[in-house]
C-alpha cells in the first residue's frame, strides 16, 4: 500500500503541516529521522522542514495507526509494504489488542469487587489530609529581589519527575549527581539528571508566560517522587522561586510543598550534548518488546544488540539466549554493540509510546534513546566494550 503521492502544490511550515494532519512537531521530526514521513524539501541553511498538502494522506494515516497503537515497523509494512502483508499485519495487531482489553477488562472487574466504599473514602481523606500539611505561606517574597514564577500542568510535571528523577544518581561522594537540574529559561522548563552512566532530559511547556528572570535549580532528587504525586493531583502548578529557595503552589488553591534546593554545582550537560557525533545507525523498534528482552536476560552484566538490515538480535555476549524482533533500519551494514541491562532497562522504561528510537554513532559513544510520543523526553546511555563487559560503561565526560 504505498500511499504517497506525487501532486503538487505551495509548501508548508512543519507547525503548519502539524495542524493540518494532527500531529506534533516533534513527531513529524521523529518520523523524518525514522524515514517513515520525509519532508517534501528541508532547507539547507536553516534545516527547516516543508511539506506538500498531499502528504496529509499519508500523515493521517499514520497518526491513526499510531494511535491504534500499531509498533512503528509493523506501521512502515502497512503503508509500504503490499496489501497482503498489511492485512497479516493489521489481524495480527488487532487479535492483540483484544487479548489486551480482556485481560486488562478482568483485572479491573475483580479489583472493583474488593473494592470497599469505606477504603476508597479513607483513601480520599489520607490525600486531603496531605494537602493540609503541605500548606505553606511560604512565597518567596523577598522584597526587591527578583523572583521566578513558572506555571505548568500538574500532570505533566508529575510525568516529567517520573521520567527524569530514576537518572539521579546516588554516590555521596558525588551528591551533585543526585539531583535534578531544573532550568528555566526561553519560555521552557528543562529537567536534567545524570548518574554518569545515562542521562535524562524532558523539556516541559509552561501553560503561561513565564513571569521573571531565568533561573536553575538544583533539587534533591530524594524527596520529588513525593512531590510529583502531589502535583500529578493538581490542574495546574506554579514553580515560585528566589534567591532564598523554591516553592511549588497548587495554582488553583492554597496548598503548597516547598523544593529540596541544593547548593552542589551541577555538571555542565550542554557541553556532552553538543560534543555527541551525528548518528550513523537510527533503531526502530517495539519498545516494550525490547525491554521485556532486555529483562528477560536476568542479571546478567552485559548483553549485545546486533543490527541486521530489518531486525535486532538480543543476546548475552557469548551468543547465547538470543531473541530476533522486528525493527526499522537505518544505517550502513551490521553493528555488535553492548549495553549494562541495568543502564539501558531503566531508559526503556522511562520512555513512553509503543515504539523506542535508538541513535547510535559509534559502539563507544553515548546513544540517543527517545519516543515518538515524546520528543520532549531524551535519553542518553552508555554503551560498554564487549572485551570487558563484566565492568560498568565509562562515564560520561560531562559528570567526571
């Protein structure tokens, strides 16, 4: 079923073609990169992407069969592949997903069953009572000082802390590694960590003009998985913060929780970014799948990802307990690259969406690992030398 098409007419702006086929921006620059949806033309000075109003065939399709949750290179055989394969391809999926709603139908049915009112209101009364103590007049006033006011999703900051908090380190020799950077600056808030071996990124989108100069916050990773699951029940957030601390407000009421600021230096991250080369080898594959094999290996020190033209073979260094799935490929001939399960698992499993994207430039350099559904969440792992795979991947520079 190749679906695209070769009319003609004015270009349009990667927002623009965003709205027209309802997809975001990040997505369509994450299917550029997977080749699945290539811009009609990408300038070369300024690398902006165009796109024919044609494409929206194509596009809608593809955000349609994402949103079936369809695994990226099971989409690319339905919207290139003949009409046979497509159709094995989408029976298939669909058996899945029926498999998936009975069993998760059931789960919910029995648990519902043991459910008790007196339970469900105690719960409800324990997070009220939470709310309560967490009432703070804490505003960060400080007079003529100049203080940062930043108002986000209450959900969106509880995924962001979910995502990017498990990267935190936990050596007391380095406690700088076990925070979390929070800059905001450029009508954005980035959330940093790293425990030398991989690191976080998510970029969140304030819901309101950011109000204040820019400002970075080192926060102690420890206590923020308490305070996003207070966020995650507010509507909206505001960050308060000054030059003597940080205070996180529920928008819409009284309640407040104040920031564990620290006072270590953090490492400079900008600097390992843009040192990374430019990827020489592009990974799509199911996500979950990968990280059930990943899992599956047990506890061991090291495993091998070998690249094949239209799949990825997981297995110990030894060639032993291997497991073939289906993948997108792009990149010039075969390539054996390790990873500590340890590192690379918890990247997986902070990622989001049906399919995972992994950039790899050389077996030495730290891989990319990001999602479709996410672009504003990146991660990046160190691989490891197969010739000592009993050790854990060298450090990063940036955290050294």
């Amino acid at each position: 079923m190749d679906l695209d098409t070769n009319g003609t007419g004015h270009l349009l702006g990667i927002s623009a073609f965003a709205r027209r086929v309802g997809l975001a921006p990040s997505a369509l620059r994450f299917y550029d990169d997977c080749g699945v949806l290539r811009p009609a033309r990408v300038d070369p000075t300024t690398g902006y992407r165009f796109y024919r109003p044609d494409q929206d065939i194509r596009a809608r399709l593809l955000r349609s069969l994402r949103a079936a949750g369809l695994p990226l290179a099971e989409v690319t055989v339905v919207l290139d592949g003949d009409e046979g394969e497509a159709r094995a391809v989408l029976e298939r999926h669909r058996n899945t997903v029926r498999d998936r709603t009975r069993t998760a139908d059931a789960t919910i049915e029995a648990v519902l069953r043991s459910l008790s009112g007196d339970g469900a209101r105690a719960d409800s009364g324990a997070r009220g009572d939470s709310g309560a103590r967490g009432e703070s007049g804490a505003g960060g006033e400080s007079g003529a000082e100049a203080v940062t006011l930043v108002r986000l999703g209450g959900v969106e900051l509880a995924s962001a802390l979910r995502q990017v908090v498990p990267a935190a380190g936990h050596d007391p020799e380095h406690p700088e590694l076990g925070c979390v950077l929070v800059e905001i600056d450029d009508g954005e808030v980035r959330l940093v960590a790293t425990d030398r071996y991989r690191l976080s990124t998510r970029v969140l989108r304030p819901v309101a003009a950011v109000e204040g100069p820019a400002r970075r916050l080192l926060l102690t990773a420890g206590s923020l998985p308490g305070i996003g699951a207070w966020a995650a029940r507010c509507a909206a957030v505001t960050i308060e913060a000054g030059p003597d601390g940080a205070v996180l407000h529920e928008t819409a009421g009284t309640a407040s929780r104040e920031l564990p600021v620290s006072t270590a230096l953090f490492p400079a991250y900008r600097e390992m970014l843009s040192a990374l080369s430019a990827p020489r080898h592009r990974l799509i594959v199911d996500r979950p799948a990968l990280l059930d094999t990943v899992n599956d290996r047990g506890e061991t020190p090291a495993i091998v990802l070998r690249l094949g033209e239209d799949e990825v073979a997981v297995s110990l260094p030894d060639h032993s307990r291997a497991t073939t799935l289906p993948a997108v490929r792009h990149g010039e001939g075969p390539l054996r690259i390790g990873f500590d399960p340890a590192v690379l698992a918890p990247a997986l499993e902070a990622s989001v969406g049906p399919d995972v994207l992994l950039e790899i430039a050389t077996v030495s350099e730290p891989v990319v690992v990001r999602s479709a559904d996410q672009g504003s969440f990146t991660t990046l792992v160190m691989p490891i030398g197969l010739d000592t795979a009993t050790v854990r991947p060298t450090p990063t520079d940036a955290s050294r």
